[in-house]
C-alpha cells in the first residue's frame, strides 16, 4: 500500500510543511510516494524508510532506477529488497523516470527527447529527505536495471562524492571524458550472457540504436580510473563466477558478473512466457537483491 504525500514547500507555510513530514515520520515501515517540482516539473519517487528511521543519523539512501517503460513501485517490487534481512541499513528511494524514461544520453525516451535533467531530480530528492530523516553524505548508492542501469552510471559520474558505489544489470554507460570521479567509487556489474538488448560482449541491440559497449569494456575502464593493480576470481551465487578488480584507489573494488542462462532481466526476477520469448531465459532462482545489499554493506565496514 503506497501512501502519496506531495512537498509543497514553495506554497505553504512551514508549519504545514512539518505535518507534513511528520506523516511520514509516523509510518517508517511503510512506502510513501512523494512529490517534488524539479525544472518546473512534477517529479515523484517512492521511499521506503527503516523502522526507527527519525533515531537514527546518517542513513545510507539506496536509489534504486527502473528500466525504460518501467516505474518505481514496479521496481520495488521485483527487487524486493524491503524484505531483505540487510534492509533495515538503508532508506530505498525508487525513482519515478520522465514519462518511465531516464536520460542516460544514448537511451531512452521521452527523457533523451527533451533532454531532461534527472541529475538534478537526484539532487533535489536527497534535499526532499532531509527534511524528514538524516541521509548520508557521502555513503550512498545507486542501483539500476536496462535504462536505469545506465543512468546509474551517468549519475555517479556526476555525483561521486555522494555515492560510494552501484550496481547494475542489462544497461551500460559507455565512460567518456565527461566523467570526472571527485572519489573513488566501487561497482558491481551483472548481465546475462543471453541478454539480447544489452549483449555481454557488446555490439548491435535488439533495441537498435547502434554498437553497445560490453561489460568486458566499461568495467576495465572503471578499473583503469579506479587505478586499479590486480586481477581476482570471485563468485556472486551459485554458478555465477565473477571478475575482480583489486588493489584500487581508496580500497574501491570493481566486480563484474556474467551470469549464465539469463538475458535481459533484473538477476531473480521472474517473466512469464510471452516476455521470456522477448527478453531472453529469466533467472528467479538467483538471490541477487541480498548479494548487492552484502557489497553494499562491505563498503561501509
């Protein structure tokens, strides 16, 4: 059950503004969407607080962005991270993308289109918290699928030093000159092998638009602005073997996993038979959404 509240700052009186935000604070438990003008536009997401979430201070925000013609309670649901034991570490913020769109340059929609500033809708989100609950600085993440995964990337590229790292599937940001790490950052890359939109080793897309990179190539080059001085084999779950990037700048890891018989899906999610035919072989049987919050939480300790 998604209760709406929407920030009306710039219309109301303060005072209504804090019974505003104590409304949330009384439902910690609970997803609450709310409203926030960026640009002159509506813009919503959903958070998701911790119990007790008002005792606490410097609470890591975990945004999490839908894939393009997705949305942010679509989102919270396949990843099901609320029900995760880890969860009660982190506030979760599922963004509601431009018309399900985010503007992550190369893809996709109505966002490239009008090349809307989500960056900024970001910005103004971690502001919109603020108000209610005590958020991190600098130890925040951000995790994405297709579309959203992309703009992940782009978003820690423009925001660095207040993300401490991502993870993404199906969706790669190719790293050009344009991103500048004021920190170093730590990654987790996830895609399927038979991922017909985002193909592992790169190349042309179901979706068209031109030769994608591959996960092979951006993660190297995270490696490489991450300085990184080593190579390691690891694993994520069961037969999902992974490369790591050791010995980088400021203790930041880069990880990236191929994960077999999976194509365009978020890792654990379930698709029905007509989707699978389109997007490729699901993979519910992967408790993916645990492992992430797990490299999260190590980047804390």
């Amino acid at each position: 059950m998604f209760r709406k509240i929407t920030s009306i700052t710039n219309y109301l009186k303060l005072g209504l503004l804090i019974v505003l935000n104590s409304v949330v604070l009384s439902s910690q438990a609970s997803p609450l969407e709310r409203h926030i003008f960026v640009n002159g536009k509506d813009r919503s997401y959903i958070v998701y607080l911790p119990e007790n979430a008002q005792q606490k201070n410097n609470l890591s925000v975990i945004f999490a962005f839908h894939p393009f013609l997705g949305s942010g309670k679509g989102f919270f649901e396949q990843t099901g991270f609320s029900g995760l034991p880890e969860a009660s570490n982190f506030i979760f913020v599922f963004p509601n993308g431009y018309r399900r769109s985010w503007n992550a340059e190369e893809c996709c929609g109505a966002a490239v289109k009008k090349n809307i500033n989500d960056v900024e809708f970001v910005k103004e989100i971690f502001k919109d918290l603020q108000r209610f609950v005590s958020v991190s600085k600098e130890h925040n993440f951000a995790v994405g699928f297709s579309n959203g995964a992309m703009f992940s990337q782009k978003l820690v590229c423009h925001m660095s030093e207040r993300f401490a790292g991502f993870a993404v599937s199906g969706g790669l940001y190719k790293l050009d000159g344009s991103c500048y790490l004021k920190r170093p950052v730590s990654a987790l890359f996830m895609s399927g092998l038979e991922d017909p939109f985002a193909p592992f080793d790169g190349g042309e897309s179901l979706a068209g638009g031109g030769e994608r990179p591959g996960v092979p190539y951006v993660s190297e080059a995270w490696a490489k602005k991450e300085s990184c001085k080593s190579q390691y084999q690891t694993s994520l779950v069961k037969d999902v073997s992974c490369m790591g990037y050791g010995e980088c700048l400021g203790g930041s890891r880069i990880i990236s996993c191929p994960i077999p018989r999976m194509g365009h899906w978020w890792p654990g999610q379930k698709g029905n038979s007509f989707a699978k035919k389109k997007f490729g072989p699901d993979r519910p049987d992967l408790p993916i959404s645990r492992e992430v919050l797990k490299f999260f939480l190590s980047l804390l300790s």
